[in-house]
C-alpha cells in the first residue's frame, strides 16, 4: 500500500502516480497522467501539468511550475520561484498545444530561486544554475552556470561545492574528498 501526505488545500487529478513518503503543500495541484517519485516533496503553491515525471527524492520549493514536456530524474532540486517554458514562441491568439519542447533535468542537479529555464534545453546530471539565471542552451554534467543568459563559470562536485582542477585535469571534492577528472570539456566522477 502507498502512503504520501497530500495537503487538504491540494488538487491532485486522476491518473497520477504518487510514490512512497512524497509529501504535497498547500495550494498544489498535480495535473493527470503525472509520475512523482518516492521521497519526493512539493513545496506550497506548485503546478505540475500532465505527464511531467519527476524521479525520487525530487525537491520541488514554493511557487514553481512544472509545464508538460519536462522530466526531472532523481535528486533534483528546483529552487523556489524558478521557472520553466514548454513552448519557444508563445502566442495568445496561436493554439501551441502537443507542440511543446522537452527539457530533462539529470540526476541531482540544482536549479536555484528565480532560475529560468527556456525549453528544449538538458540539464546534466550535478549541474548547478545558480539563481536568476536564464538558461538559453543545454548544460553539461557538474557545469556550474549563472547569468543573463547563463554563463558556464566552473564545475561543481556532487556534493555541491566548486571544483579547482590542477594541470593534470584532477579535483577533488572539498566535502566529500569524490575524485573528479575533466578531460575534454567533460568532468566524470573517478572516485
């Protein structure tokens, strides 16, 4: 049997599926055909339109919309107030419905307050956007980006802190003391 928590205030319509321990907020409402993974936790005042899945142990803050065409593997965390798109060119009076971009966010990347994402752009897996960024491209894995539009200024550990590489192309996780190698303009975890 499933157990999650689901807030009296919160709407969640039929053909969801809710994982094990997700907890769901005030004024939340979660559209049909929808996957929340277990652990996860809807923070108050969020949307999540049809079809969108989120992996587990997914950390949605307030106010945050999550548009059709979006899927967020496990770990994710999605800042408060930050925002997706799902369509590129927008119109009131122009029906764009079954026309929407995808964007998937990687395992364990951190999307900060305030961030934007415009649509048809990856987030790699430990990538982190710090906050009011605006996204106009796909982020590697472990990019650290920020800025209008966003910029890539380092890389990050898993564990979320800045890596200094050496000459070698060798870092290591200030934290965690994970071993890090960037070859070619890609980081990959070695221990």
């Amino acid at each position: 049997m499933e157990s999650f928590f689901v807030h009296e205030s919160a709407v969640i319509d039929e053909g969801c599926t809710i994982g094990n321990g997700v907890k769901i907020w005030h004024f939340c409402h979660i559209m049909p055909k929808c996957i929340i993974g277990e652990g996860s936790n809807i923070g108050q005042n969020c949307v999540i339109f049809p079809n969108v899945v989120l992996g587990r142990n997914v950390k949605v803050q307030n106010n945050v919309s999550i548009y059709e065409g979006v899927t967020c593997d496990d770990d994710v965390f999605l800042g408060p107030s930050m925002v997706f798109t799902n369509v590129t060119n927008p119109r009131s009076g122009v029906n764009r419905r079954g026309q929407y971009s995808k964007t998937n966010v990687g395992k364990g990347a951190s999307i900060g307050a305030n961030a934007t994402i415009v649509c048809g752009h990856d987030i790699g897996e430990y990538a982190f956007i710090g906050a009011g960024a605006v996204v106009t491209k796909s982020v590697p894995a472990y990019a650290l980006v920020v800025g209008n539009p966003a910029k890539q200024i380092g890389w990050m550990s898993e564990y979320g802190y800045r890596l200094a590489f050496d000459a070698d192309g060798h870092a290591i996780c200030a934290e965690s003391s994970q071993e890090y190698r960037l070859e070619n303009k890609i980081v990959k975890r070695i221990k």
